[in-house]
C-alpha cells in the first residue's frame, strides 16, 4: 500500500466516521475507496466492519449527553443489536464469495436509497414521533427490539445505512427526541460492529493496517460528527455519500 493510498483509506475514515454519528451511512464512502485500491469485496467488508468500531464509540461519547437517563432501554436494545450483528457475520462467513458479490449491489442500491429518502423518512418518523403515546416512552412498541434484531443482522452482514434504519425503527416506535434516538444509535451501530468484527478477527481474512487507518480515521471523525457534523448541510453529506455509493455500484456491476 502506497501513502498516497493510506492517506485516502485514512481520510475516508475520518469521513465514515463522521457520517455515520450524524446521519448512519458510512460505510458508502470507505467500502468504495477500499474496492478502488483493490481490496477484496468480502475483506473490505470485513475489514472496514472492524474499523468503524472506534468511530462508532466515538460518536457515541460525543453525544453522551443526549444519553444520559437511557441505560435501561440501550441494554434492552443493545442485546438485539448483538444477537443481529451475530447472525449477520455468521451469514456473511457461511455464504460464499460469489453471493456477497451479487449481494452487495442490491445491499448498496437499498442504502442509498434510504439515504437518498432519509429527509421524508425523517420527516414521517417526526410525524409518527408526535403521535405515539406515552406508554412507549421508554422501551417503546413490542415489536422495537424484534426490528432492531433484524436490522442488526442487516447491519453484520453489510452495514450501509443501517443507522438511518434504526432511526426509522426507533423513531416511530419509542417516545422520545430524535436527538436523543440518535445517541442509541450510536451505541447499537457500535454493538454490531463490534459483535461482527470480534467474530471477523477470530475467523475471517481481515487487512489489519485497513482497520488502522479507518480506525484512527472514524474516531476522529466521531468527534468531528458529534460536533461540527451536525451543523452541516444535510443535502451535501447525502450527495457524498451518493457520489460514492454509486462508484462502488458501477464497479460491482461492470467488475
């Protein structure tokens, strides 16, 4: 690996990390940048799974205000986000190569799809936020944690977008800020990708100075995203993550 192309995985990651504390969408912009170098699809994945851990603890130590009075729901919801993110990797392992490859472009076009919509899907979550009752307050709706679980095992197995899902998730069924949601989700995003890449490390073919960089790189990025992140314009962290989303498309589907 050239500097050159360290400097990029690791300017990627700063914004990975970034976007993923304020909107959830991160991993469109470091999984291309790792396929433009050559990285294996499931390595990169694999790898870059790893790497966003620090940035996702990061982001959520940033926003630790937003979660102060919350450990009761985020351990509720964290041990979906675990199970999920298990089953997840366990299918990313066990399938082969060949089908993560024809996989992931669906997974991608979904992810940007969802990024592409995130302002309605914010604006409707805001709406439903309003007219859910007080009972949901603090674990929300029964079917919360079943929702979370299954985005967990979307989130093990690829991960683009799997914070605006949550937010989706969370945002209509429990009674609470959206800020507030926002905080959990960092923790739950933090738990899939924990889960997985402690499960990637054991047996998977993972590119350790990759999860350096993206590591070093998201947790700065964290920082950046619980802070000046969140002062940005929405439409141009959107159109980055567009841009490149739709470079990793193209590649899969003329590669």
């Amino acid at each position: 690996m050239t500097t050159l192309e360290a400097a990029a995985i690791l300017l990627a990651g700063v914004g990975a990390g970034t976007i993923n504390t304020v909107v959830g969408s991160g991993t469109l912009v470091t999984f291309p940048t790792l396929l433009a170098f050559g990285v294996p699809p499931v390595t990169a994945n694999v790898s870059n799974t790893i790497g966003l851990v620090p940035g996702s603890l990061s982001g959520a130590w940033g926003y630790r205000r937003e979660l102060a009075g919350q450990r009761a729901r985020v351990v509720r919801l964290a041990s979906a986000s675990l199970l999920g993110g298990l089953a997840g990797g366990l299918l990313l392992l066990v399938l082969p190569e060949d089908a993560f490859a024809a996989i992931v472009p669906a997974l991608i076009l979904l992810g940007l799809v969802l990024v592409v919509f995130q302002p309605r899907i914010s604006a409707w979550v805001a709406r439903r936020h309003d007219e859910v009752s007080e009972q949901r307050a603090v674990h929300g709706a029964w079917w919360v944690w079943p929702a979370v679980l299954l985005t967990g095992v979307y989130g093990g197995y690829f991960g683009a977008a799997q914070g605006v899902l949550l937010m989706a998730v969370m945002g209509i069924g429990i009674s609470e800020s959206l800020q507030r949601l926002n905080a959990t989700k960092n923790i739950l995003a933090a738990m899939v990708n924990a889960v997985s890449g402690v499960l990637f490390a054991v047996v998977a073919d993972v590119d350790w100075l990759v999860v350096l960089l993206i590591g070093v790189g998201s947790v700065i990025g964290g920082q950046i995203g619980a802070t000046v992140g969140r002062r940005l314009p929405g439409p141009v962290l959107r159109a980055v993550i567009v841009l490149v989303g739709t470079v990793a498309l193209v590649a899969f589907l003329l590669g």
